[in-house]
C-alpha cells in the first residue's frame, strides 16, 4: 500500500519519515508518532510505503532511529494488508535497538513481540521467533529481574516449540523488580510468565526450580482465584510428589480457595492414595485418563507413579533394619526381586538411603550420612549471597517508597497489614514484585492455552 502522498489533511508516511529522522527529542517524537493521524488510520499509514515506493525502514536505523522504526515495525507486523518485514529485519532491529528510546513506548515493544509470534506463526514456523523475542526480552528491560511483557510471550513461545533450553537463561534470574511505566503489565502476565517458566522446568526435570515457579503464580496474592493458578496448583503437586513423595504447605498468603478446589478434582484423590502400589495408582489413573489428557498432566503423573516405589521403600526404613528383596517388593507391590533391587541400589546410589544388599538379597539400612562435595558448598555459597544481595536490593527499592513506608507506619501494629492492601503501592511507578498482585482484577481465567498442548513432561 502507497501512502505517500497526503489526503483530505492526513500526515503522509513521507511526513513520518521526515519528523523521525530530523528530530532530537524522545518524548516530543513520541507524542507525534501518537496524534499525527486519526487511530483508525494511523496504523495503516504507518503500515505503508513512501511516495517513492521505497520500503521507509531502509531509511531509518534501527540504534539512531529506534522509537520511528519501532512503531513502523510493530505495525507492518500486524497489519493484515502489507507483507512482513523479513526476518533479517527483524533480527536486526531486535539486536541494536536503543533501549531508552524504545522505553518512551512499551506499548509498542509489546505489539512488536506479539507481532513477532504472529508473524512466525502465519509463516508456520513459531521457533523463528524466539531469537528476536529473546534479544528483546534480554535488552529491554534496564535488568532481566524486571517483569515485562515480554517475558510471558518469549516463555509461552518456548513451551509451545518445546525449545524449553532457551527459556533458561532468562529463567535464571529472579523476578524482584515491576515497573508499570516501563512495561504496559497486567497481572495475568506474573501469572503466565511463572506457569509457563515452571512448565519448561518441569519438562527439563528441573524439579525445584519448576516447584518455585509454579509456587510464585499459585500464591500471587488476589482477590479470587484466576484459573491458571488452579492448574498450576495441580502441576505444583505433581512436581512435589517427584521431588519429595508428599505436597509442602503452601505459602500462608496464598488464596484458601486454591487448595480447597484443588481437592474436588481427580487430582486430590490421587494425592490421598499417594504413594501407594503402582497398581492402585494405576487403576485411578485409569479412570481419569481422558481428564488426565485433557490438561497434559499425564506425563508427570507417570513420572510421579514411578517414583512411588522409592516413597514407600524410604517409608520401610523407618520401620525396619533388615528386610528381604521380595519382602520390599511386597510392600510396594513389586514381584520381581531383581527390579526391586535396580531400584534399591538407585536409591543407594542417588544418596536417597543409606543401605547395603547381601549376597542373599537381604537389604539392612542405616541411617542417612549426608554429604555435600566442596563443589556443592562452594555453590550453595554463592547462591546464598546472590539471594542476600538481591533481597538488600528489594528491600532499599521499598524503603524509598513514600506510599510503601506511609502504610506500613500507619499499620505496624496491624499484624495482619501485610495482606493485599491495595494503596500500600505507588501507582504507575517502580515497586517490588510483592505489589504485582495488589488492587488488580482477578476475573482473568487462563483462557485459551493452546501453547501448552504439546507439553507432555514425559
């Protein structure tokens, strides 16, 4: 489409070009970029080419005219009429845009990314996408431990090309810090950016990681519960059953309601049989299948069902000294002595009992002798004064809160004030992760989550 030339008093995309290239100032620029056409038209406009026919971003550059390209990008992706920029473009921009320049329009860097997925979508090829969302996602924001946007459209583009992997990097950092003037945030987007990163964990067995996850987006304080937290709840509990053989309480700020629907579903029966014999868990598993499916729960569910057998073994060495091969293998409901054995010496070998197999096929336990490698201390080190350091940053980020400190003098002697109290953070400014949840509406559901489909966790 030629938009060229002007008509009946609209800016042309010439007009554009021209104000982005010759002025100096951001934020005078921006308020152009917003008012210089009517909204019905100002998209297509911007979707177009100059009068020339020349494609307008080969004028421009993506560092020095970063705000101009950024809304001329965002709407050739998303226009229905002009043909997509091509991915060389995209990368390029993505990887030298200049960061404070596109901070005066996170509107925009929001309708790029989304352009970005429906473009490799259209394309049929979703994982082109995840280079430029990645370099957005990582220079954007002033430090990754800032939530935008972004993060839950690069984490669901992950999960839905199960390029779990490249989701790590940006997994790896905490998020401590929200600030609603440099992303247009929602509180469906903390919600999503944590069940979504918990699923890439969980799907690359990174168990404790994917449980803290899950925790963040089940516990996100609210006033009612958003659907996603249920079905985080219920991979939460699955992820716990692998990991420990039993569920954790939850944190105590979290929704009472969470849990209490949790128990209503298929999902709290066999979290009461758990563990039991495979067979039994088998026989529920049975039964529920086609729900099981449905959700894409059934991987970790067989993951948990073959982990019960080790539950009900360190439940054995509670009891007794010495046991017979085939006398732990009716117990957990085994009948071949060798398969109980395999799962013994993993057991003995992983650290999770301290145990020994005579020649007979005796097994006699002892009590656990915990080790840790110089390795292991020297990272549990390390992780404990980076955890320090970010927690003293949280805490001297609230403490220059006027809103922050006004409340919490005027109910330090509330032991209940640290509960959803809407007014306990500034509006529209910086403030910590603790205020995502505050004074936001819960009717968001988890709506339609198609990006998961293909998660099996097997």
């Amino acid at each position: 489409m030629n938009a060229g030339s002007s008509s009946h008093g609209l800016a042309s995309l010439d007009d554009v070009i021209k104000h982005i290239t010759t002025s100096n100032n951001a934020s005078t620029l921006k308020a152009y970029l917003n008012s210089f056409a009517p909204k019905e038209s100002r998209e297509t406009i911007l979707a177009s080419t100059i009068g020339s026919g020349q494609d307008p971003l080969t004028l421009l550059d993506p560092s020095r005219n970063t705000l101009g390209y950024l809304y001329i990008l965002s709407a050739r992706l998303n226009s229905t009429v002009t043909a997509t920029p091509s991915l060389a473009v995209i990368e390029s921009f993505c990887s030298n845009f200049d960061p404070q320049q596109a901070r005066y329009a996170p509107d925009r860097v929001t309708l790029l990314a989304r352009g970005i997925v429906r473009a490799s979508e259209s394309s049929n090829n979703a994982k082109y996408a995840l280079s430029p969302l990645f370099s957005l996602v990582t220079r954007y924001p002033p430090h990754l431990s800032y939530l935008t946007t972004l993060h839950p459209i690069f984490l669901k583009l992950c999960v839905s090309t199960r390029h779990f992997t490249a989701a790590l990097p940006v997994l790896s950092v905490p998020i401590t810090q929200v600030d609603t003037s440099l992303s247009d945030l929602h509180y469906n987007d903390n919600l999503v950016y944590h069940y979504a990163g918990g699923m890439a964990l969980a799907a690359l067995k990174q168990w404790h990681k994917a449980e803290e996850f899950f925790e963040i987006c089940v516990s996100a304080p609210a006033l009612a519960p958003a659907a996603i937290q249920l079905e985080a709840y219920k991979k939460l509990v699955l992820v716990q059953l692998i990991q420990y053989g039993e569920v954790a309480s939850l944190p105590k700020y979290t929704l009472p309601a969470i849990p209490r629907m949790f128990k209503s579903t298929p999902y709290g029966n066999l979290l009461k049989l758990y563990p039991t014999q495979i067979s039994n868990l088998r026989t529920l598993v049975a039964k529920e299948h086609d729900l099981f499916q449905q959700e894409r729960n059934l991987g970790l569910i067989n993951q948990a069902i073959d982990r019960a057998p080790v539950w009900l073994i360190k439940k054995l060495t509670a009891t007794y000294l010495t046991l017979g091969l085939s006398d732990i293998g009716r117990e957990v409901g085994i009948d071949n002595s060798e398969e109980v054995r395999e799962i013994i010496l993993s057991m003995i070998d992983s650290g999770e009992i301290n145990a020994s197999i005579s020649a007979d096929g005796t097994v006699t336990f002892a009590d656990p002798v915990p080790q840790f490698t110089k390795e292991q201390l020297d990272r549990m080190l390390v992780e404990a004064q980076q955890t320090s350091r970010e927690l003293l940053h949280v805490e001297r980020h609230m403490n220059t809160s006027k809103e922050y400190l006004t409340k919490a003098m005027k109910h330090k002697d509330d032991a209940g004030w640290g509960a959803a109290d809407e007014d306990m953070f500034p509006p529209g400014g910086g403030m910590g992760m603790g205020g995502m949840g505050m004074g936001m509406g819960m009717g968001m559901g988890m709506g339609s989550h198609g990006w998961a489909d293909d998660v099996t966790f097997s």
